[in-house]
C-alpha cells in the first residue's frame, strides 16, 4: 500500500501555511525563500494568478535512489522517498540524477549534505500521523492519503468539473509515476511543471544503458588491443629498417 500527496491549485489559497509548518516540522533554518534550497522544503509560488505549491515528487521509482552509491536514498513503504544524511558521502548524483531538480545541496556548510522533502516519514508518518504541510493545510488543496485513491479521487474531480481542470493528473505517469500529484486549471506547462520527461521508469532506462557498459567495454578492449598491435608493429619494423641500415653502413 503505497501513500501520496494530492495537491489541487484551484483550491489552494497562497498562504504559505504548508511552507511554514515543514520548517518547523523538520527545524530547518533560513527564511522562506523563492525557490526550493537544502533549507527550504517547499514553496507557495505565484504563478498565472495561481499558487502552486512546490515540493519533492516522490517518485515510484526514484532515480536519487539507483544512482546513490551508499543507499542515502529509499522509497519506502509510506510512498515518501527518504534521505538519510548519516549515509551520505556528498557526491551530488542525486542533484544531477533528478528529473525534478529537487534535491538541493548545503553549498555553505562545512559539512554539507542534500535537503529535500520526506514527507515527515520519521516524525509523522510511523505514528500514523499525516503530513505536516497536509494536516496544517486550511482549504485542503493539499491532501494526503493511499496513492490509488488520490488518483480515482482527481479523475472523479476533473469528470465533475470539467470546465474547472485541464483532463490530466500530472505525476500519474510522469518519470514512471510520482507518489505526489497534481490538478490544475491551466496546462501544467504553463505552471513550470516540465512537460518533456518520459512516462517510464527512469532507474531502469539507466540500467539498460549500464547493461551495455561490459559489451561496450568488451569492444573497446578489442579495438584498443587491435590499434597498439599496429602501433607496435610499425615501430618494430622501424627499428628494423634501422638497425639493416646501420649494418650497411
């Protein structure tokens, strides 16, 4: 049983209330700032006359996850992607791997490590609580609940209204599918959300490229092998000619 974040922008109010508890809630320091950092989780940001609440994907499937050499990252049974700053050894893939340019990492720390969401997994989500940011949430554009229902609970919202949303629950299928997800009345293009990412699993597409890594290798060997037995040839007949006409000399 996988969880998820439903977040519906026609119905948020702006009010910042969901930024202010995550900082609290995991006793981040700074000021809320404009865009998501190490020390600010997620955002209200104002866009089209909309505010669109902004945070961590939580992918089925996390690419963080498979490109992390220590296991910092887990999706867990919760359906929140975890981070564990204990593991970390500061090698930013997660930062590059991301398809949602979430992870963020602490540039002015000395000892820096990666924020991002986790969906309060530790200090809520094992006590059977939900969410900070979901429960503080006054007009309930953000909510909380099992992923599969979430989905059939958006698709009946947009079936109802359909002047109200656009026909599309971003995240059902983006990067193989996120365990947050989102309605809107406008195309989430027009929101920022990118609209150029594959609907598959993004973990196994680097998998299929690593699989032909030997094979590539293997080839390469090959070549490399081919190339230096004619370099050495060429040299070996060169110092041959050399040495027949030094003794005609």
């Amino acid at each position: 049983m996988s969880f998820g974040i439903l977040t519906d922008i026609t119905r948020c109010l702006g009010c910042g209330a969901c930024a202010v508890i995550c900082k609290q809630t995991n006793e981040l320091s700074g000021e809320i700032g404009n865009e998501l950092n190490a020390y600010t989780w997620t955002i209200v940001e104002p866009v089209k006359n909309l505010f669109v609440r902004r945070q961590c994907m939580h992918c089925l499937e996390p690419t963080c996850q498979s490109v992390c050499p220590v296991g910092a990252f887990r999706k867990t049974e919760f359906g929140a992607v975890y981070y564990d700053s204990h593991k970390c050894i500061g090698c930013r893939y997660c930062v590059m791997a991301c398809p949602f340019d979430v992870p963020k990492y602490q540039w002015d720390s000395p000892v820096p490590i990666v924020g991002k969401c986790i969906m309060c997994v530790e200090k809520r989500l094992k006590q059977g609580k939900q969410p900070a940011c979901t429960e503080v949430c006054p007009a309930s554009a953000t909510v909380f609940g099992q992923r599969e229902a979430l989905i059939k609970e958006a698709h009946r919202r947009i079936r109802a209204n359909p002047g109200r949303y656009v026909n599309y629950v971003y995240g059902e299928k983006e990067a193989g599918g996120t365990s947050v997800l989102y309605l809107s009345p406008v195309r989430f293009s027009e929101l920022g959300f990118k609209s150029d990412l594959l609907n598959g699993s993004y973990p196994e597409l680097t998998w299929q490229i690593i699989e032909q890594v030997p094979k590539i290798v293997g080839v390469g060997a090959i070549s490399l092998s081919g190339i230096m037995w004619v370099i050495n040839r060429r040299i070996e007949m060169k110092h041959r000619r050399l040495a027949e006409e030094q003794e005609k000399e």
